[in-house]
C-alpha cells in the first residue's frame, strides 16, 4: 500500500521544534503536501536545514526563531507569521526536552521547572496565541500537540517529562472542547520509542541499549519519525474532520501491555 497522499496546498502551517527528529519530518512532509511552512526553533543552523529541505523540493517554508520557554518569543513568533502569510491555519506544537533522568527525590527544583515550561507551559502559550489567528482563517483549522506514551504511563527517572506530558494531553482535551463550536479541531499525540535524536541522548547512541528498548514494544522495532509525521498530517487534513480531543498513541503497541 502506497504512502497516504494529503493536499495542503494554499495552507499556512506552523511545526515547532521542527530543527530535527519529528519537528523536521512534520514539516518537510507538510512541505511535499504544498502547505507554506513555517519551521521554528531555538537551533537556527538545524531548523535552516529542515527549511532547505523543503525549499529544494519545491516547496516553501521560511525560519521564525523561538524559544517556545519565553512568552514573548512566541507571541512574536505568531505576529511574525500573520505578517508574512496573512493567516494561520495549522499549529504543531512539538518543541520538547527530555530533561534530566532523576527519580522524585533527586529531581532538582530547576529540572522540574524547565522541563514543564518548555514541554507543557509552551503548548499553553502556543495554543494561547495561535487559537485566535487560527479561528480567523480559511481554510482548515487543526492543531496537533505532541505528548508521550509517558504521558500514558509512567516512566521511572522522568517525573517532570512524565508530569509535562500528562498535562499536554488533559491541555489538548481543554482545547478541543473550547473550540469545537468554532470549527477548530485539536487532538494529540503520543509517540512511544521513535528514532530520533532525544531517543539517541536517551540510549546513549548505544545498540545494545537500543535493542534493549526495541524488544519492550510488542512489534518489535523503533518507529520511524515518518510513521509519526504521516499520523499528524492525516489529523489535520480533511479526511479527519469528526476527530477532536483525541489522543492517539503511536508506539507500536507499548501502551497496551
């Protein structure tokens, strides 16, 4: 079976973290489906990367730096956006860390809050910001939030990504119910072991470690940032016009051992 075809063409669309791993792939693939992409960042040299990805395949897309941890930095980044293309139709708020691996006891105060403020207290902030120009546009009106499978279930040694991620879904839910009277819909993610560049921190660029974590899932493999970027492509195009609030895992089924 060929790759699901999806046409977002005239379709301004806005991917943070979009410099590497999923972010990059969403938006290069939003790229090919002729949406005008938006790549966001705090890493200007990678996210120029994913933008000549796109470009050289003859899409477009242009560079907007954020730091998705400040306020400003994303209100700017949407003013920014409705100056260049007038309006915004699609938000896939990516940008995330990992923090550091610590249990409860050891998890320093500055570690919890860093991790909650980029992965969870951005999506806020994006979503606070995006929703109204969104709600403007037309066209299509979809955002898609990236949680976990650890916001899921529990992963011993990240509280504050595990926190983070529960709350990017409870967020998600909010939102999707706010909105649904207006045409917006808004749903979210949950990718378990992809390989990426947080998966490579996470196991140390180690195989063996690697394998270790590819025979926990039930299918057997890491997924492909492809396999994810198809999923969120599919949830914000038409053919997903009755789904809203949903939270979709894809992990190969991890979440339901």
């Amino acid at each position: 079976m060929g790759k699901a075809k999806f046409d977002f063409t005239d379709q301004v669309v806005l991917v943070t973290g979009a410099a590497m791993g999923i972010g990059r792939q969403v938006a290069v693939d939003f790229g090919k489906a002729g949406a005008k992409v938006i790549v966001s960042d705090i890493d200007a040299d990678k996210a120029h990367e994913t933008v000549n990805l796109i470009n050289k395949d003859q899409g477009e897309s242009i560079f907007i730096k954020c730091d998705v941890s400040k306020e400003m930095d994303i209100k700017n980044l949407i003013q920014n956006i409705i100056e260049e293309y007038g309006q915004l139709n699609i938000a896939c708020n990516n940008a995330g860390i990992e923090g550091t691996v610590a249990h409860i006891d050891q998890c320093s105060i500055e570690n919890w809050n860093n991790v909650m403020q980029v992965n969870l207290t951005s999506v806020f902030l994006s979503m606070k910001y995006e929703i109204p120009e969104i709600l403007k546009a037309k066209g299509t009106k979809s955002i898609v939030n990236l949680s976990s499978i650890a916001g899921l279930v529990g992963f011993a040694g990240l509280p504050a990504y595990v926190a983070s991620k529960h709350g990017v879904i409870g967020l998600t839910k909010n939102a999707a119910l706010e909105y649904a009277n207006q045409n917006l819909r808004v749903n979210a993610i949950c990718p378990g072991p992809i390989k990426t560049p947080m998966l490579d921190r996470i196991t140390h660029n180690n195989q063996d470690e690697e394998k270790a974590l590819s025979q926990g899932v039930p299918l057997g493999r890491l997924g492909d940032p492809e396999e994810v970027s198809s999923a969120i492509l599919y949830l914000c195009s038409d053919q997903a016009s009755y789904i809203s609030g949903q939270v979709l895992p894809i992990d190969g089924g991890w979440v339901t051992q």
